[in-house]
C-alpha cells in the first residue's frame, strides 16, 4: 500500500518562516521534513519527505527533486511518535527515594520531560485506586484525586499525559472512588482506560509467592521472615475479600458494556482469565503472564500488550513468559514501557536485531499497536491525516537515542481536546 497522497508539490514548498524565525521550543502547525529515513507501516523510505499543514501528516513519500524542506534530518530514523499504554515513571519521578517526594506538578513535568526524551510523545500515566501498593504495602499520598488533578493540567495534556486507570478489585474504597473519578470525564474524550488488577501473590504476575518474598526483601527491606509473613496474610485477605472483588468485576463489566470505559484486564494466566474478561466487555489483555492467556486473547481478538522491558531483558523478572517468545509468536499487538520508559525505543532495536521483527512492525509495537489497544486512532503512524506527533532516532553505538522530537500543537482532534481526565 502506498501511502504518499499525490500533491501539487508547489503546496509541499515550504512556507516562509515568520519574521523572527520559528518559536524555540515550540512546533509550528505547517513545516516539511526532509533527509531522513522514514518508516511507514508496510516500508522504509529512504530520503524521505513529509509534509504538515495544521498539525497533520498531508504527505509521506520519496522527497521530490529539488524539493528544500524547512528541516533536514541529516540522515536520521523518522518514527511516529511513540505510545505508551502503561508508565509508572510518574510514581517515580514523584519519590525518586524513599522519603524523598518531590512536588507532584514538579513530577509531572520532569516525567513529561523524561518520556519525550525517549521518544514517547503520548502516556498513559497509571494511577491506582485501592488501598495497597502493588506489594500489599498502605498506598500513600498523593491520592486519585491530586494525581488526577495534576495530569488534567492543560500543559500536561498539551504534552501528551493521559490515564491509565488502575483499578485494584479488592479493595472496598476503589470502586467508588474510582466511580467519582469517572462522573468528571469528559463525554467529547474517548472512553477512559480502566485495568483491573490483583498484585496477589499466588496469581497473576507474581504466580510463585517467592517471587513477592524476594521482591519485598530486595526493595523494601524486609526480613525473610517478615516477607513469608506478609505474603500469608495478604493471601489470606483475597480470601476474606473475595465478595468485594466479585462485586467490582461486575460493576466494571456494566460500565463496559455501556461504552462508559475502554476495559483491560491485568496479567491473565489463563484462558480461563480471558473467558472472564470478554464475558465482561475486556477489549485488552494487559501483560499476559503465559502462552495459554495470549493464545486465548488472540483468539477473541482482544489487543494483547507486553512488557518492552520484559523483552529488551530477554524474559520476565518475575519467571513469567518471555515478551520475546510471545512477538516470535504473533503474539503482541503492543509494547509498553512499564517501570522503564527507555526500553519502548531500545526494543525497537532488539527486535530488529534479534529477527523477531522486521523495522517496520517493530516500530508498530510501539506507536500505531499501543494507540489502537487505547482507543486512539488519530496516530501513531506517518500517514495522511495523522497527527504530525514525529521523533528523529539515530543509532550511537549499539542502542537508538532521540536527537529530536516534533509534537502536533495545532488542529487538536475532538478526542484529544482539553476536559477533565
């Protein structure tokens, strides 16, 4: 398929800067790209030439001779901006140490800042609803509520911030609170992204309890003692919990089958697992933890996202299957970041290398596959009409680095204009 549009080449001239030159720092809405190799979805382009007029793609193909773009990319990769369905960086830009929090707009913005520097132009900040941590410790402050509030600035969604609602099904609080979040979307968004999940160790995720008992003692500083002992009573609370989770999985599924929330499902294990979550309206199966869940998701066409570190590492820290194995398997429709935002463009390059992706379906797994699993269907490729979200990558050494990034700021489409998250 040939996505250039045939054009007037006149109209693809650049146009005259304004007096002063373009703002520092900002993209203006009508520019041309040239010099760069660009990836499309079925191709490579070399020598390409991309034209945008009001913020979107109008044309994408060989550059016409003589044509003088108002940017030269010297060479350099030309990617769609970058997706990412599941970042946890904000949690970590907010508490870089243990007692050491920095303000949240602060957080916000250097975690903006971080991700674009890795390519990701559009995030989806998770933020939890429930009252434990995703190692059973008390959740701590700030809230929803204030993570919410911060991430609906309007220079943090001018910058690509959306949510990933993070729903744990056993906590009492969570639903409802989550309810409230939901009454202030706005109806003119799409509908808003909602995992549930249960960190519980014995399933999911962490399947093999050691697995817990070593994270606990590795990172929060329990004794193994004190781990086991955690780890019991955590399980045993699922147990005496298990009528709060029933009850959250069918308010979940009311609100998915009413269109109210797009519905993922968090680290199935089964095709049990999957059975559920489509039975309840799940259009995403978020981290399937085995062959058997991811086999079961395809088959009932839900989009299927992996761990980019999980397959940059070359398997799962936790003894899950590999991402790697399940991209050889056809098994991935998109790549998110996770707890490390440097790997959603470092796994381009793995891929490629490792033969389990050619480059054009490898950048997919991280820019159209991600947007597609969210509902968003105005980027993550460079086609005609897409939004001109576009990152220059060159290669220094063995890993891809970022030497440029151009953000879409004019001609915003409707599911992107500014309300409440």
């Amino acid at each position: 398929m040939n996505h250039a549009v045939a054009v007037n080449h006149a109209s693809s001239t650049p146009r005259a800067a304004p007096a002063g030159g373009w703002p520092l720092g900002e993209t203006p809405g009508d520019w041309t790209l040239g010099g760069v190799t660009a990836v499309l979805p079925d191709r490579v382009v070399d020598d390409a030439w991309v034209v945008v007029r009001g913020g979107r793609i109008v044309e994408v193909g060989a550059r016409p001779p003589g044509a003088r773009p108002d940017l030269d990319g010297r060479g350099a990769l030309c990617l769609p901006g970058l997706v990412d369905v599941h970042t946890d960086v904000l949690a970590h830009e907010r508490k870089p140490r243990p007692g050491a929090d920095l303000p949240l707009d602060l957080a916000v913005r250097t975690a903006t800042e971080r991700l674009a520097g890795c390519g990701v132009l559009t995030a989806f900040h998770g933020v939890p609803f429930g009252a434990h941590t995703p190692v059973g410790l008390p959740a701590g402050l700030p809230g929803p509520e204030d993570l919410l509030h911060a991430l609906q600035a309007p220079e943090a969604r001018a910058s690509g911030a959306r949510v990933l609602y993070r729903l744990d099904i056993r906590s009492p609080a969570a639903l409802p609170e989550l309810e409230a979040a939901l009454a202030h979307t706005s109806p003119r968004d799409i509908p808003p992204l909602v995992s549930h999940e249960d960190h519980t160790p014995g399933i999911g995720q962490y399947a093999d309890p050691a697995a817990m008992e070593r994270l606990l003692v590795g990172r929060e500083g329990f004794s193994a003692d004190d781990a086991r002992a955690h780890v019991r009573s955590w399980r045993q609370e699922r147990e005496d919990r298990s009528n709060v989770a029933a009850a959250t999985l069918t308010r979940l599924g009311d609100l998915a089958h009413a269109g109210r929330i797009r519905l993922a499902g968090h680290d199935p294990e089964s095709a049990g697992d999957i059975e559920a979550l489509v039975a309840r309206g799940g259009v995403v199966a978020e981290f399937p933890t085995t062959v058997e869940a991811a086999r079961a998701a395809r088959a009932d066409g839900l989009a299927i996202v992996a761990g980019a570190p999980n397959a940059v590492r070359g398997g799962s820290h936790t003894a899950n299957v590999s991402a790697r194995e399940l991209v050889a398997l056809g098994l991935v429709d998109a790549l998110a970041s996770d707890y490390v935002p440097a790997t959603l463009l470092a796994v381009i390059e793995v891929l490629v290398r490792e033969g389990l992706a050619d480059l054009p379906r490898a950048v997919a797994l991280v820019t159209s596959g991600p947007a597609r699993a969210a509902g968003l269907t105005d980027r993550g490729s460079l086609v005609p009409g897409a939004r001109a979200d576009v990152v220059l990558v060159r290669t220094a050494g063995r890993w891809p680095s970022v030497v440029a990034t151009l953000r879409a700021t004019q001609d915003q489409p409707r599911e992107e204009e500014p309300g409440r998250c």
